[in-house]
C-alpha cells in the first residue's frame, strides 16, 4: 500500500532540460513543486571533472550517462510482423538519466526550425498539390506557428548563451549568416566559435558552389556569458568531449550551467533523486489526475497528490509514462484510430567522408559539439522538391565534433574492418580526413508507432515500451538526393577521395545515429490525431501536460533541442498566464 | 597549526642530465629569472626552465606587441629577432624542472583548499578544477595551459590578481579573467601556494 504524501501543487515528472526549466518558472511564481527525477544528484564539481570525465570507454563506449538498460530498456522491432525484442546496449540512440536529463551528453547544437515546419502538410499542399505526398504517411501542422514561439526561441538562446550568427532579422537578410532562417528578433547572444579547419575547407568549397554557408549555432559558449538567470558560463576550450559527456569547463550550456543553481535554492521546490514514477493516477472520472505513484530508491512505493502533473521525460519515456496510466487512446496501426504512440519519428542521418592526402592536417581532436560549417540549401522546404518524390531535406555541414582515440577512425570504402590493412588506413587517414553531416528531416508514417510491450518488463515489473520503426520511402529518397549535394561540395574541396553514405534501410539498432527520437505523444488542433493541444496539455486529462519531442507531429531537417526549449517556455506562459488562474482545458476539445 | 612545504628534493640527476650550456643571449634573462632560468623570490620573477616552448615563445611575441602589458619584457621581447626569440625559448624549455625555490608558509587548511581547487574546482563558486587545463598536477598541457606545479606561489598570485583585474588578459576565450573573477583573495593565496609547493616533477615539454 502507497504511503500518501503531503498534497503539493505541481509534480514535475523527469528533472531534465524541461523539467528544471518549468519548475523553476513555477516555483519563481510561488506555486509548491516537486521535482521527481529517477536518477542521481550530479554537479559540474565534483562528478564532470578531468580527468574522469574523459574516459573515453567508460562513457563513449560503456555509455555511463545513459538510462540504465539492464533495468529499463525499450524493446525495438522494424515491422508490426515481428517480435520486439529489448536493446541491451544502447547504441543508435542513448537517453540520457539523472539530474540534468539527456541534456547533460548533448553537443549543444541550438537550432530553429522554419516557419514552414509547423505547418507542414498545408504549405506542403500549398506548393506541391495534393497528390504529391505517399498516401502513409500521416505528417501534419503542429497547431503552433514560428511566429507565436519566436519569443520563446529568444528567451531559451538567451538562458543558454548560444553562439552564433544572424542571418534573418527582422526579415532583413543578414551577411554571414542563414539566409533560409526564418526572421529572428534579435542576433544570438554571443558571437559564434571559432571555425575548425574543416569548416574553413567546407566554407570555400560550398561557397563556390553558389550555396551560403553559415557558422553552426553552439551552444559551447564563444566567450563568457551571465544569463538572465544571473548565472555565469565560461568559455568553451574545444576539448572535443561534448556529446556522450558533461562539460567539465561550465562552458555547455546544460541545467547545470544555466537554471538549477537558482530552481535549487527556491524554497518552493523540492527535488527527490531516486524515484521511478509508475504512473500518473486518475480519479474515477478517467479526466483529472490527482498525483504519481513512485518507487523510491529503498523501494517504498508512495504516492504524491498534486493539482498539476507535468511529465517532462525523454520523447519515448513521455510516450510510455501515458500508456502505463491509460491517459489518451493508444494508436492501432490497423485501423489508424488511437493516437498515443502515434507518429513515432526521428532524423535520417547520412555522412559524406573526405579523404585527403597528408599535407592537409585536420586537427579533428581540436573541437566543440557544435563548431561546425553548414549550409541550409537543401534543408526542410529551401529547394524545389517538384518530381523528387520526396519532402523535407538536411543541413549539410562539415560539423566535426571530436577525434576521440577510441571511436573516431574515418578509413575509405574498401578498408579491411580489422587487423593490419585497418590500422595502416586509421593511421594514414586519422588526420586528413574531413566528415560531413547530414542531418536529415524524418516524416511520419502509418507503420511507425510506439506502444506497451507485450511480453518484456522493466525491474520494477512494468511494460516496456515498444518501438516499431522503418525508415519511410520518402526519407530514403532524401538521403539519396542530399548526400549526393554533400558529394559535390567533398570534391570542390578538393578531396583526393570523398565517400558519400546516403542513409538506407532497414533501420537498426545496432549503429550510433543520433538521439533525436520524436512523437507518440504529439500536438495538435484536431484530438482524434493528437494526443496534447498547442499548449502541451492533454485533450483527456487537462491537469496533466506532456513536454517533450514527443510532441512533434514529425520532426524537422536541425536538432530538435532548440524547438523543445522554445515549446518549454511557450507552455511555461500559458500555465503562468492562463492555466493556473483557471484551470481547465486550454482549448475545448 | 602552520604547515611547511618542505623542499625535500635535490635537483636529479636525470634532469641535470639534459641542461644545455646557455646561449650568450640568455645573460639578460639570467639576471632576473635566476641563473638556471628557476626564478627569482624577490619581485616574483617566475620560473622558466622546464616550462613549454609553445609557452614561452607566445608570451614573448606578446609581450613584444603589448598584448601583455609589461614595461620591462615588453622592451627586451621587442629586441628579440626570429631565431634568438627560438633559441632562448628553447633553451629554457629544455631546462629540468627546479626544485621548488620556496618554503612556502602555507596552514594545512590552505594546503586543503588549494589542492581542493586545482584537482576538483568549486562547485558553489562555478570554478572548475585548474587542472582539467594545466594538466594532472598542473603539470602543463604543452600546446595550451603552462604548468604552475613548481612556479613561485607570489608569481602565481599576482598573475592571478592581474587575471581578475584586467591587467593580464592574454589567453584564448578570457578563460582566465572568467575563471580568476570568481577567486577571492584566500583562494587565489591557498592556490597559488599549494602549486608553489609541488616538485614538478613532470616537465611541460614532454
């Protein structure tokens, strides 16, 4: 029997980006919250501190950041035929777990998305006719616009510190910067990083195409910063240890750098680490949430009431923690009705490898996560996709993160996978070799979902979730036209050798692409294809709001942190300003 | 209690082993930095021997264009040519590492918090461990952070100072102005006297 706690108005579920974000908004308001997070206490100092910090098998390979599989995995299969089976190491994806959320192994790429992206099926219809896209798939408008969150993208740039460069103000084009961004109120808050060699190559090259490169926005700070928060950052020193690690330098802009300081010392909040939360209870009604149940790290099960539940998990936690309180109806891919787990998606990553000869010297070890050149030419809608047979795209980008000894050996097609001929082609091409990334946008289809799995359990007995996923046709297609794009810029570069890898199916769990898993819990104007509103609040239980990348409808051609940050503070508005003086559905249903 | 650094080890042989014969352009910098380039107590002349070439030559170039301001180097680094600038710096860098020249007077408590702030940083003042840049006890990362273990504990802290008041502000990214505002005068004393203590054993230029 749950030992009941003290009522408290807010539950914040997951202290990760959103969590401290929004507790801290709340808590700053005079409401009382809880802060439930399932992991550790974790600091700048003491537990990001070299040279622990750079242990490159602990934390690359062995992934100590992340969710701890042998306790709760997620299970993965690529077609509703066949059975799902659990990931027991992460590797095309790694949640993160603790305090700080995933956004302490982040590499602080700090993107926009376009004002195109939000409303993507009717200004795809708009431009291409109604015929044109593949009858699966099931993108659609978010329900919010770039302009309504363009203050909010302000506000989150400016709690972060990001560096980088205008390129649209106020509509007016802006030399050095994106000319396909969409109009920004103010430049970033600092000025970008330094540009790496490769980005300087990347630069010229694509710059001679006729296209328009741009410094990658980071947030690995350029120089340092306060926040309006009062919080000090430093300056990043390109040790080439961003994603997969914590920064130990207070120079990537994580909770810790930029909110939890302040969220921790308000009275009105009170963390609790070592909490696993089952689920959200609801009273007989099914449409009011009245607290969490959680287990503790003793194994107590308690339960905490609360007014307001926010569950502010990683997407693909956010999607489970509804299915395992009955809050929405769960998608059927046989019928298409159901919509928790619904539009399940994520990035279609291709790479474009440059090899030169020996008198080029890289350097790819002097790096930040985010210091990277890239272009916008053929990202989301910026290019004619008329007789493509594809929408969206990716931005192209000489983004060399890191050169690290363990993981980071570009060697030419061809290369033997191990012994001598392998490691005479490390050795020759460690230093002279230029990656690009394409960061490909992924749409929503029919077959992609999430759902409760049927056999596998976590260690506290409760489903895991499923994933059921393949690259779409439509996302194929994109790989294929945008790698050969990254293609021609490796050999105006100069290259002596350039090896384009367009994404292809099937999609596996057995290979690092990235963590951008997004929807199964997704926004909207319409209830029966969206499971929260466009103010993250569930159409079925209003006292609860669902923050996550879960909410997008499908996701976009950049990094979906920064969109997540500007939704973040959207919500904070709407509950400050609207929500809690009067509680209740945001949008009738 | 008062807690003596004692100076317990004699200049090694292996170090003594690699000392060169100075060139003759080294009799200005002998004068005030020492005869085997180890530093000078009285004025807070730092240590150069041992300490990376990369180092030594960057600070030389700046003295000599003012983006470090100091009267006296900034007039003998502008009569520096090309090769004796190398020469010099090379010089010095291929010198073992000195014995500490201190005894430095440090309580045990200020040992305690300059070890604290050099191996972990501070977390309630957002100031990381020195030596995630100046490498396992600060014994310099030859291309970036020059090495502290062995430097004059009065050097260090007016280096310091001069970080946190803008005087000195010759590093990439103001790391140090950003790292030094955040050290108060206890902190900057227990810092600088804890690396003043250690033998470096370790040389820059590795």
């Amino acid at each position: 029997m749950a030992q009941r706690l003290k009522e408290v108005d807010v539950v914040v579920i997951g202290v990760g980006m959103v969590g401290s974000i929004l507790a801290k908004e709340l808590a700053a308001a005079g409401y009382k919250v809880v802060g439930l997070e399932r992991g550790t206490t974790r600091f700048t100092v003491p537990e990001f501190q070299s040279p622990g910090i750079h242990d490159e098998l602990r934390f690359d390979v062995r992934k100590a950041l992340m969710q701890d599989n042998t306790r709760e995995p997620v299970t993965f299969r690529n077609h509703s035929s066949e059975t799902g089976l659990p990931i027991r190491r992460w590797e095309s994806f790694l949640p993160g777990t603790g305090l700080g959320g995933s956004m302490v192994h982040w590499n602080g790429q700090t993107f926009r998305f376009q004002a195109n992206d939000f409303q993507l099926a009717t200004r795809t219809r708009e431009r291409y006719g109604k015929g044109f896209l593949d009858p699966d798939l099931t993108i659609q408008d978010w329900g919010v616009t770039y302009d309504e969150l363009e203050p909010h993208y302000d506000r989150f740039e400016y709690l972060l510190g990001t560096s980088g460069k205008a390129g649209n103000l106020k509509g007016q084009i802006q030399p050095g910067g994106d000319p396909h961004e969409s109009p920004r109120s103010r430049d970033y808050p600092t000025p970008p990083q330094k540009e790496h060699y490769s980005g300087a190559l990347f630069r010229k090259a694509a710059s001679s195409l006729g296209h328009h490169p741009f410094p990658q926005p980071s947030s690995n700070l350029s120089q340092p910063y306060t926040n309006p928060e009062g919080l000090k950052m430093n300056t990043c020193v390109f040790c080439g240890f961003c994603e997969r690690y914590a920064c130990e330098h207070y120079a990537k802009s994580t909770p810790q750098t930029f909110i939890l300081p302040v969220l921790l010392a308000n009275s009105n909040f009170e963390l609790r680490t070592g909490c696993q939360v089952q689920r959200i209870n609801l009273d007989s009604s099914k449409k009011r949430a009245t607290g969490v149940t959680y287990i503790d790290n003793a194994g107590r099960e308690l339960e905490q009431p609360a007014s307001l539940v926010i569950t502010c998990l990683f997407a693909i936690n956010n999607i489970r923690m509804l299915l395992l309180s009955g809050i929405g109806k769960p998608y059927d891919p046989a019928t298409g009705k159901g919509v928790v787990g619904r539009n399940y998606a994520y990035q279609t990553m291709s790479t474009v490898a440059s090899f030169f000869d020996a008198d080029v010297i890289i350097n790819p070890f002097m790096a930040s996560g985010a210091s990277g050149t890239m272009i916008n030419d053929f990202a989301g809608d910026n290019f004619d996709h008329s007789g493509l047979g594809f929408i969206g795209g990716a931005f192209i980008g000489a983004v060399n993160t890191n050169g690290r000894p363990i993981q980071y050996h570009p060697t030419p097609p061809g290369t033997p996978t191990w012994g001598k001929g392998w490691k005479d082609a490390v050795v020759k091409h460690y230093n002279h070799t230029v990656m690009f990334s394409l960061h490909g946008s992924s749409v929503s289809q029919k077959q992609n979902y999430a759902d409760l799995d049927p056999t596998y359990k976590d260690a506290w007995g409760q489903p895991l979730l499923r994933i059921t996923f393949d690259f779409p046709k439509n996302d194929l297609k994109m790989a294929e036209y945008v790698t050969a794009r990254g293609v021609e810029i490796g050999k105006a570069m100069g290259a002596k050798q350039v090896a384009g890898s367009p994404r292809k199916g099937p999609y596996t769990t057995q290979q690092y692409q990235t963590t951008h898993n997004t929807g199964g819990t997704v926004m909207g104007n319409d209830p029966s294809t969206s499971v929260v509103n466009r103010y993250l609040q569930s159409w079925d239980v209003p006292n609860v709001f669902v923050i996550g990348a879960s909410a997008y409808p499908q996701n976009a051609s950049w990094n979906p942190t920064g969109t997540l940050g500007a939704l973040t503070y959207w919500v904070a508005d709407a509950l400050k300003s609207k929500y809690l003086k009067n509680p209740g559905h945001l949008v009738s249903p | 209690m008062k807690y003596v650094l004692a100076t317990l080890i004699v200049l090694g042989a292996s170090g003594a082993a690699g000392a060169g014969t100075p060139p003759p352009e080294a009799a200005t910098c002998q004068a005030c930095h020492g005869v085997h380039g180890e530093g000078v107590l009285d004025g807070g002349k730092p240590r150069l021997a041992g300490q990376s070439a990369h180092y030594l030559d960057k600070q030389l170039r700046d003295f000599a264009s003012g983006a470090r301001d100091n009267a006296i180097m900034g007039a003998i680094a502008k009569g520096l040519n090309d090769q004796t600038r190398s020469k010099l710096v090379e010089f010095y860098a291929s010198l073992p590492v000195p014995v500490p020249l201190e005894h430095t007077s440090a309580t045990a408590a200020q040992v305690g918090r300059g070890h604290q702030l050099a191996i972990e940083g501070a977390e309630g003042k957002r100031v990381q461990a020195c030596n995630n840049c100046h490498g396992p006890d600060g014994s310099g990362v030859a291309l970036s952070a020059p090495a502290l273990a062995g430097q004059l504990a009065t050097y260090l802290a007016a280096q310091l100072k001069s970080w946190q008041q803008g005087g000195r502000k010759n590093d990439a990214g103001n790391l140090m102005s950003s790292v030094a505002s955040k050290l108060d005068d206890a902190d900057i004393a227990a810092v600088s006297s804890y690396y003043a203590g250690l033998s470096a054993s370790t040389s820059a230029s590795h």
